[in-house]
C-alpha cells in the first residue's frame, strides 16, 4: 500500500522549520551581535556587550601608537606609558541595542563594521612627557624649512629650492597624536598628518618667479665711469652684494652700499685739501698741504643717479656729478693755469697755459699780529673790480679783488710805496695778497674763478 503525500502539508512542515529556526537564531542573537559584527577591528559576531568590552579593554590595555617620519625616523608611544584605560561600554551597549535581533539576515549580506571613538582616556600631562622624549625634538636632528633663495652667477640669478627640513610643530602634533589615540589609531605619519612646518613658498611662487626677474634686472645695470681719465665699471658682480630679498620677497638695494661705493669713487676722485709736490718758479720741488682747491664729487646727486640706474637697469657710461672740479685732470690738477705766491720770499707769478703773464713783489699777512696768510692750494672764488674791503677796523677801497680763502684775497694796494722784503712781519696785511696796480691788474685782466692759488713757504 503506497503512502501518499500530501504536497500542502509538506509546503507547511518547512514552512514551520524555517520559522522554528529563524525564532531559534533571533533568540539566540537577542543578547549577542549577530553576523557581519565588527567594533573597533573586533569581531563581535556571536559575542555579548560584555565579551566585546572585555576584548576592547584587552586591546587597549596593549595599545601602541606606532609614528613614523622623515628621514627614517620610527618611534612608538604605549598605552602603559600614558595611563591610557577603558572609559565607557556604554557605546557597544548601544550598538548591541540597535541592532534588531530579527535583522539578523541583513548582516550576513551587509555587515556592521562600527568605529566607536571617545572610550579611551589618558593622562595628558603623561602623553607630553613621551612626546618630548620623541628624536624628532632633539635640536641635533632638526633641520629648519627654509624658503627660495637665490645665487647669483656670471649668467645672473639662479633659485635655489626650497629646503622642507623635519621640522615638527609640536602643538599640532600634539593635537594629532590625542585625536588619533582617541580614535584608537595604531599608526601615524607625521608627513599625511601635517605635522612638520612648512616653507611658504617654492621656487614656482609668483612671488619667488617676480623677484628673480627683478634681481635679474638690477644686476643687468653697467655702469662705466670715467674718474679723471680712467676706466671704472660698476656691474652686476658688485651690484649683487648691496640687493637683499626679504621674508616677502621684496627686493631692495642697500642704500648704505650705494653710499659706501660712492665714497670710494670720491677717494678716487676727490683732490681738495690733498698733499701736492709743485715745482716752483724757483726750480725746487715744494710740497704744499691743504686748502679749498681740487675736485669734490657730489656724493648725494651720485647715490641718487646709482639708485634709479640700478632699478632701471641702465647701462651707460657716466663721468660723475661734481660739487667743483679742478682746472686739471690728473695727479697734477693744478696744471699750467696758476697764480704762485711764495710767502718766504714775498713774491708773486700768474702762470696762463704755461705761460707767465706778470710777477712781483707782494706783501702777504702780517706775522706778528698772527695774521699771516695761510699756506694751500685755492681755487679764485670769483673777481671782482672796484670793491670795497671791510674789516673789523678798516675799509678800503681797492681797483681788483679777487678772493680765493674766504675773506681772503689777492688785491692791488696803492697805499703801499713798497713791496716784498720783510715788510710782512710787522707791517703785513688782514691775510690778503698786496699786490702792485700793474701785477694786479694784469692778474685780474687774465684769470677766471676756479683758477688755482698756490701759497707755499
């Protein structure tokens, strides 16, 4: 006899299986995470709260952060070292309570993989005590970020790259190792975390890019002057040392420089005040000190020139401004234009283009009084005809005077009935040159302002 069944109860038995062990496994996962189950890295399928608790405080109590840098640098902090502890369960707890004990099957197609933050604690005081122990803040390893500079060669200017260094902000990285702690991170890059301090800028910075071309264009500038004759060029191999490139890359030259540079032109050129050899009309050689004759360079009107040229990159040749200049270029700037007054014999020549127009006795300052008239090269101040000299106690009128040291000049004195000799000591002038109406007036007829007076003994 066949057993016939019946398809509608079979349809019913599983039926109830299925729902027999879907009701078995819920239950079972009412108290306990089900499938797909991961806190913190664990795995928490088939396990309680408490089981999960016990296994992250077990994780925490073997906790090390492991760091990581440049140039090779490794080091580690352990949870031990900073009194790192569990805090709370209450956040699996919470997780566990979310979770349906119906939903089950979801987890075996879509696990839960929950990251809980903020169930650590630690002494604060005891983390900045090992992370000042870290090698990365031993001033022997450090190597400061440094931004663009510049070097200057035959061919201009050329960017050096930045420099990154290891240089680490500690703030920051304290900040970064406490929140990675917090978050239960095991490793940590000091690079990916932007701990390390930063140049501002790279050798592709506008601003870096601007003041190469600017360094370029001042260092371009040729400046040729001519000193009396001879060559001097000022270029971009002196120029370079007076530019300075600040934080912001700003360029400028030094003005200091500049001054510094024209006062060595006026060593080159200056002549007034200087020690003279001049071979007098008696044939020996006098050497003759100091006086108001000779070139001054212009030093302000030449460092205002060397500062617009260089910023505009000129290149020019150039004699340079003078305040005055003598009537000869060269070591002997007084040249073959000159009047010669020799105090010890009283006697006066007026030389024009190396030939003598007049001479003659004259009577000079008087010694006695401490008017003597002063040794020195001068140069003739202007002429004048007709003038009237004052002094202290005296006016007189005179037919040429021509001043070249102040009040001091050269003059006829129609007073006098005599000239040269010793007359001088006693009898002497204010300081100015006696001079007879003809030798005077031949003087005055001849000479122009600027021509040299040269008073010897």
């Amino acid at each position: 006899m066949k057993f016939k069944i019946n398809k509608w109860w079979v349809s019913v038995i599983v039926c109830a299986i299925i729902i027999i062990s879907y009701m078995g496994i819920s239950i079972f996962f009412a108290n306990k995470f089900y499938f797909g189950s991961k806190i913190n890295s664990i795995n928490a399928t088939g396990k309680t709260v408490d089981e999960v608790n016990s296994e992250i405080e077990k994780n925490i109590q073997l906790y090390t952060l492991k760091i990581e840098g440049r140039d090779k640098f490794e080091s580690e902090i352990k949870g031990t070292d900073i009194g790192l502890k569990y805090k709370s369960g209450e956040k699996v707890k919470r997780i566990k309570e979310e979770q349906n004990p119906f939903g089950w099957i979801k987890g075996i197609f879509h696990g839960t993989d929950v990251t809980v933050s903020e169930i650590v604690e630690y002494n604060e005081d005891m983390l900045k005590e090992e992370i000042d122990k870290l090698q990365c803040f031993n001033d022997a390893n450090v190597v400061e970020p440094k931004n663009p500079t510049f070097k200057y060669n035959d061919k201009g200017y050329e960017i050096i790259d930045k420099v990154d260094g290891n240089k680490v902000n500690k703030d920051v990285l304290i900040k970064k190792i406490s929140k990675s702690i917090i978050e239960g991170k095991r490793n940590f890059n000091l690079d990916k975390e932007g701990c390390y301090e930063k140049p501002q800028y790279t050798k592709d910075s506008k601003e870096v890019k601007k003041a190469k071309d600017i360094l370029d264009k001042y260092c371009s500038s040729k400046i040729t002057y001519d000193l009396n004759g001879k060559k001097e060029v000022l270029d971009g191999s002196v120029i370079n040392e007076w530019i300075t490139v600040d934080d912001s890359y700003d360029v400028n030259v030094n003005k200091d420089s500049i001054i510094n540079y024209v006062d060595t032109l006026a060593a080159k050129c200056n002549t007034i005040g200087d020690t003279r050899k001049f071979k007098s009309s008696l044939g020996n050689m006098v050497e003759v000190h100091g006086g108001n004759y000779g070139t001054v360079l212009d030093k302000s009107g030449e460092v205002s020139f060397l500062q617009n040229a260089i910023t505009d990159g000129q290149v020019t040749s150039r004699t340079p401004e003078y305040l005055q200049t003598a009537f000869a270029k060269g070591t002997d700037d007084i040249g073959n234009t000159y009047v010669e007054v020799n105090l010890g014999t009283q006697h006066i020549w007026f030389y024009k283009n190396g030939q003598l127009i007049t001479e003659g006795d004259v009577v000079t300052g008087n010694v006695t009084n401490n008017c003597a008239t002063p040794a020195g090269v001068y140069r003739l101040n202007y002429k004048e005809r007709n003038a009237t000299l004052r002094g202290e106690n005296y006016e007189t009128p005179v037919s040429f005077w021509m001043p070249f040291n102040g009040g001091i000049g050269i003059h006829d004195a129609t007073w006098r009935s005599a000239f040269g000799g010793n007359i001088y000591y006693n009898g002497g002038s204010h300081g100015c040159v006696n001079a007879p109406y003809d030798v005077a007036n031949a003087i005055f007829n001849n000479i122009e302002p600027g021509t040299p007076v040269v008073c010897y003994s």
